[in-house]
C-alpha cells in the first residue's frame, strides 16, 4: 500500500493559483476580442477575407 504525505499549501501557492486564474481570464478575453473583430470583418467583406487564404496559380 503506498502512503502520501500531505502537506499544507503555503500562501505563495496560493498566490500563484490565482495569477493563473487571472491569466486564464485576461487571455479568454483576449481571445473572444479577437473573434469579435474576425466575425465583424466577416460581416463586411467575407470574400475579401477569404481571398487572403486562397492560393494563388492553383497549388
């Protein structure tokens, strides 16, 4: 049978939990910004949009 020990978590644990909560929220902002802008330029000009992906002389 194998034993674990536990120990409690130090305030700097912590800390450092809720900065990456932060980190998480400030980037999941960031990313839906981004997809806003996207589906607002979509909504003005999708085949503009699409024809900066399209390749050019068919390769």
């Amino acid at each position: 049978m194998r034993r674990e020990q536990i120990r409690p978590q130090s305030a700097s644990q912590e800390v450092e939990e809720e900065e990456i909560e932060i980190s998480a929220t400030t980037q999941t902002s960031s990313v839906d910004d981004l997809l806003d802008e996207i589906d607002a330029v979509l909504e003005t000009n999708a085949e503009s949009f699409v024809q900066g992906f399209v390749q050019k002389g068919g390769q």
